[in-house]
C-alpha cells in the first residue's frame, strides 16, 4: 500500500527548533518530487518546501519560511525531513507531507504547536 | 509572490453545475503553471483530484474536470453530489515556487 506518514510534531517554543520526519511506504522518494504543506488553525492550506527531482533538482521555499527551515532527503530511509529553526507563533500548524506523481499521495498530517 | 483570487463560496444543488475559477495576480494562468485542484473535507486530509491542468486521478470522479478558461484556471463540477461538499484550493508552480489559493467552500443543498 501507497502511504507517507509524518511524525515530530510537537510543542515547542518561540526561537526554538524541530524536526519533522515523512515516511514513505509503497513507493520509492528517491525518484519523486516531495513537498510540505501547511495548514494553521481555522486556515487555508499554505505550500512550504519542495524537492524536486527533474529538471535538475533543487529544493524550493516559501519566503515565509525561507532562511529558517530546511528540507532534506534520507534515500535509505525512503524520508524526508523537515528541519524548523528559528520558530514563531505564526508557524503553528497542521504539516502535512505530499507527494508521488500528481500529488497523489497526502499524509495525515503532524501537529506543530508554537507557543510560550 | 502571486497572489490567487478563488470565489470563497459557491452554493449548487443536488444534481446541478457549478465553475470555481483561480485567477492569477501574475496574469494569465497556464498549463505551464502545473495548476492543480484539491479537495479537503472538514476533519481529513487534503486529497488532489486533478493535476497538471486537465490530469484525473483513479480516485476522481468523472463529474470533476479542469481546465484553462479566459486566464484562469477553472474545475467544473457536473452534477453534484452531496459527498462533494469540502473546501476546494487551487495550486499553481511559479518556477519551483508553488502557490495556494485561499479555497473555495462548496455547498451542495
């Protein structure tokens, strides 16, 4: 069965870090583009990173994130990462990773509470 | 940054036919944008039901279809069904650069 599954969502405090974690099952990362989407509370969905595959590769940004989160590959893992510093009250939200050919597949989605 | 413009509601009955459109504040919206719709029902996960324009798929009903309409960017529900009641958001690609819209509510009643 095709499924991605996120984890590390969590508490953590303004100017402090995470770590979230999109595991694949069913299919290889390594030859997929993958993103992380975000949704706040009450809000609409709002795209974060890419990694792209063709092309060339690279990995892309929202400038609300750019600068503090860093999104990255472990092919032996068949994850993909996302590496939050610096965080604000305004990044709290439902992460959901994204991926396979046309977006196919969704996670359910992790938790990131930013909060004092 | 472009900015996407979606209705914020649209109301259709049981059986009837409703446009949403994604208007673009870049200009015109293309298949060279990778425009895709997603659905998202209250509690769930968002789950894409057409991709690169006009691209289905197994899981999208036949009643959905996109397409590229008068610069916007356009999913055409024919014949409602109350199941498709959700949030609707449209995503476009600006060079790697992706961009949501701000989601249209659908009503079937």
């Amino acid at each position: 069965e095709v499924q991605l599954l996120e984890s590390g969502g969590t508490l953590a405090q303004p100017g402090g870090s995470l770590r979230l974690s999109c595991a694949a099952s069913g299919f290889t990362l390594s030859v997929n583009g993958m993103s992380w989407v975000r949704q706040a509370p009450g809000k609409g969905l709002e795209w974060v990173s890419d990694s792209v595959i063709g092309g060339g590769g690279g990995t892309y940004y929202a400038d609300s994130v750019k600068g503090r989160f860093i999104m990255s590959r472990d092919n032996s893992k068949n994850t993909v990462f996302l590496q939050m510093k610096s965080l604000r009250t305004e990044d709290t939200a439902v992460y959901y990773c994204t991926g396979h050919g046309g977006l196919s597949e969704w996670g359910p989605g992790t938790l990131v509470t930013v909060s004092s | 940054q472009a900015v996407l413009t979606q209705e914020p509601s649209l109301t259709v009955s049981p059986g009837g036919t409703v446009t949403l459109t994604c208007g673009s504040s870049a200009g015109a919206v293309t298949s060279g944008h990778y425009p895709y719709w997603i659905q998202q029902k209250p509690g769930q996960a968002p789950r894409t039901l057409i991709y690169d324009t006009n691209n289905k798929h197994s899981w999208t009903p036949a009643r959905f279809s996109g397409s590229l309409l008068g610069g916007k960017f356009a999913l055409t529900l024919s014949g409602a069904q109350p199941e498709d009641e959700a949030e609707y958001y449209c995503l476009l690609s600006y060079g790697g650069v992706r961009v949501f819209g701000g989601g249209t509510k659908v009503t079937v009643l």
